[in-house]
C-alpha cells in the first residue's frame, strides 16, 4: 500500500480539495518540491517540476530492504579551491558521485488526472 504522493501542481490542487486532506502549515515560500500535508495517511508532496496532471504513488519502507529506489553517494560534494584566470573570472569546480539502483519497481505507480479544466498547461 502506497504511503506518500509525489504530484504535480494541478493534481495538487485537486487534493486539497479533499475532505480527508490535511494540510500541513507552510511558513515560506519554497521554490522546489514542497510536502503539503497527508490525504489518508499517505504524504502528499507538491513538486513544481512535475508535469501538472501526472502523480506518482509510492511506498517507502522502514528499511534499505523495503525500498523500491537506491541512493548511493560514494562521492560527496567535493569542491576546489577558487582558481583565478588570466581575465580575471573566477572559476570553481564541483564533484559529486552516486550510484542510483531500482531495486523494485512495483513498489511505485504514475498516472495523470485528464480534463481538470484548470485553464492552461505549461508543459505538454
């Protein structure tokens, strides 16, 4: 059984329109993936990047052994020392490595909302 929602803007919408929705207090302004309460247990997370009318449902587990998705970093953020050119630019370098591992994929489901009548969509 799937305990969080990981949505887009307009399948958000339509959740907090629920009435088994909980909305969570938001105190700023986020700019990114944001979680907006729970609907019947499951955590609900509004993720702007996502295409509007798409969901994907999930569970995560209390363990590595329940997980349908691995995130290994091997590498952290690693970073340079400020290197100054000729022209004086100022250049940084960054590194990061992981490993990323779907171990089961049935532990997730995506699917989109047709004909929310919510005006415009952004990204097709």
């Amino acid at each position: 059984m799937a305990n969080f929602i990981h949505c887009g803007n307009n399948v958000a919408r339509v959740i907090r329109q629920l009435d088994d929705f909980k909305p969570r207090g938001i105190t700023d302004n986020p700019t990114g993936p944001l979680v907006i309460g729970e609907l019947k247990g499951r955590l609900v997370v509004q993720n702007p990047f996502k295409r509007l009318d798409y969901y994907t449902m999930g569970y995560r587990g209390p363990s590595y052994l329940y997980a349908g998705f691995i995130y290994a970093p091997y590498i952290p953020l690693f970073t340079t020392p400020t290197l100054i050119t000729a022209d004086l630019i100022a250049q940084k370098g960054f590194l990061s490595s992981a490993g990323f591992k779907v171990v089961n994929a049935g532990l997730f489901c995506e699917g989109y909302i047709e004909n929310l009548g919510l005006g415009y969509q952004m990204n097709p």
